[in-house]
C-alpha cells in the first residue's frame, strides 16, 4: 500500500500526531529561548535546542506524520524511515523514564513541554504507527542503517562538548565523568538502540502476519 493510500483515519491520526509533536517543539522552544536569550543569545541557544536528541527525534516524527497526513510520496514516506522514527522516539521516551526523569521536577509550561516530548508524542507516535499503517516491509538488516543517524550525533555531540564544553545529557558529560565512564554508557545506550530496533522490525513482521488473510476467505 502507498503512503498516498493510507485511509483517511490513519492520516487524520497522522496529522493529530505531527499537531502534538509542533506543539511540544515549539513551546520548549520558547522556554528554551526565553532562558538563554539575554545570556548565549538565541542563536547558541537555538544549537543547543537542536542538540538534544528529544528535539531532533521529536521533529522527525511531525515530518513523517505530516507527510502521512498529507499523503505525499518522499523518504518521510518510506516504511523504513517510519520504523526508524519509531525506534527513535521510542529510545526518548525509554531513555527519558528510565534515566533522566529523576534528575529534574519541571513546573509549570516546562511541564507540559517535557511530558509532550517525552511520554504524549511517544506514545501518540508508536500508537499511530502499530495501528494505522502498513506493515510487512522491515527487513533485520535496517536495523543497521538506523543506527547510523545516532552514531552521527554521538559524534556531533561530543564534538560540540568539546568546543564548548557543554553536553546535552549527564550520562555523556565526558567533562563530569571522563571518557571512559562515557563510553561505556555511550555503549549501553547503542545496545539500547539496537534492542529496540531489532523490537521494530519484529513487531512490524507479526503484524504484517496477523493482517494476512485467512486461507480459503473471500
């Protein structure tokens, strides 16, 4: 099935999601701008916004569900780009309840942009994908091409930290922990990855099944 083809409540959800999605991105935004604007400025602070991987993961998932919506062909409408996202923001939301959401107790609209980008848009995203799009076309071995955008920003980030010093997530603060420490959780974060990916493309093959016709149905 094209993705021009997808029923139309499968992109009215679509586009339900990429609502969410934009609206979580854009009010961390402000927040994010509001806070650095009279000290890094807002062009820093708008690198450092595109340096968390909640953000990069959240705004691929308004680009597919959006290219969903509007059933427009392209790589956002790929399957394979569709199970990445959803390995993506499925690591967020995983890393975010498991790891970070004790280091911090955001009030008021921070609130409401954390729990946005962390637990709605997740959840709304890997909803959406189980239930309303095709399945069936995941092969084993994409998962090894998805672990190619996160090996990227592990090198960005560390890059970045390196010139100024900053690093978006404690557990790779090589400044706090040194290199060695980092690596090992940088390590256990790409097993996370490859985990979840590999739970990806195994969900999408069992659906894939479960959606086959019944021998001998009309």
């Amino acid at each position: 099935m094209s993705p021009a083809r997808l029923p139309v409540a499968s992109r009215t959800c679509a586009a339900l999601v990429g609502l969410l999605a934009l609206s979580a991105l854009t009010l961390q935004y402000i927040l994010l701008v509001q806070l650095t604007r009279d000290t890094i400025g807002v062009a820093l602070g708008t690198l450092r916004f595109v340096t968390y991987f909640t953000i990069l993961s959240n705004i691929a998932v308004a680009l597919v569900a959006f290219t969903a919506a509007t059933g427009r062909p392209g790589f956002f409408a790929q399957a394979s780009v569709r199970g990445a996202v959803a390995l993506y923001i499925g690591v967020t939301g995983s890393i975010y309840f498991f790891i970070l959401r004790h280091l911090w107790q955001p009030q008021g609209a921070q609130w409401w942009a954390d729990t946005g980008l962390h637990y709605a848009v997740p959840l709304a995203y890997w909803a959406w994908w189980l239930s309303c799009v095709p399945h069936g076309a995941l092969r084993w071995r994409d998962v090894a091409g998805w672990l190619l955008f996160p090996l990227g920003y592990v090198i960005w980030v560390f890059l970045r930290g390196a010139w100024v010093g900053e690093y978006p997530y404690p557990f790779i603060d090589v400044g706090q922990l040194g290199w060695a420490r980092v690596g090992v959780n940088a390590l256990g974060v790409m097993a996370v990855f490859v985990v979840l990916g590999l739970v990806v493309v195994g969900l999408d093959r069992l659906l894939d099944r479960h959606r086959e016709p019944a021998v001998g149905a009309t």
